[in-house]
C-alpha cells in the first residue's frame, strides 16, 4: 500500500494548518453576528451596540425579492401519532 503524506507532495504541513485556522477565524468572526448569539456577545462585551447597528445596517434589503406563502394548520385528527 502506498502511504502519500504533504511532504511527499512538498506541502509545508504549517501552511495546511495556517489555512485551516483562517478559514477558522473567519467563521468566527461570522458568529458574533449569528442571531442565536448576538445577546450574549453583547452582553460578554465581544460586540458593541454601536458594532451591531452598523452591521444591520450594512445588510442588503431583500424584501423585493419574498414571497408570501399561507400556511394552514391541520386539525388535531389529522395528525400522526
């Protein structure tokens, strides 16, 4: 069996991993937005209110491109137990 490692393809296993933890430190950075998580960074101090305010603002509207869909709940007995 032939066992093919980075440094047989001259791959600097520093620069694997340099590129694994910027990718990384990019989704980190992501989740300070994250909805689920934006009380507790403001509480924790990790993201400012003026911070926040400016990112909202930042985000493109979209509005024009929704739709409206009805939904309608099924009746009791017509569920599966």
């Amino acid at each position: 069996m032939i066992r093919e490692t980075a440094r047989d393809f001259g791959i600097n296993r520093r620069f694997i991993l340099g590129g694994f933890m910027s990718r990384l430190g990019d989704q980190v950075k992501k989740l300070k937005y994250d909805k689920r998580l934006i009380n507790s960074n403001l509480k924790k101090g990790e993201l400012s209110q003026d911070e926040y305010n400016k990112y909202i603002q930042s985000l493109e509207d979209c509005a024009d491109r929704s739709k409206n869909i009805k939904i309608t709940q099924s009746s009791s007995s017509d569920s599966i137990n």
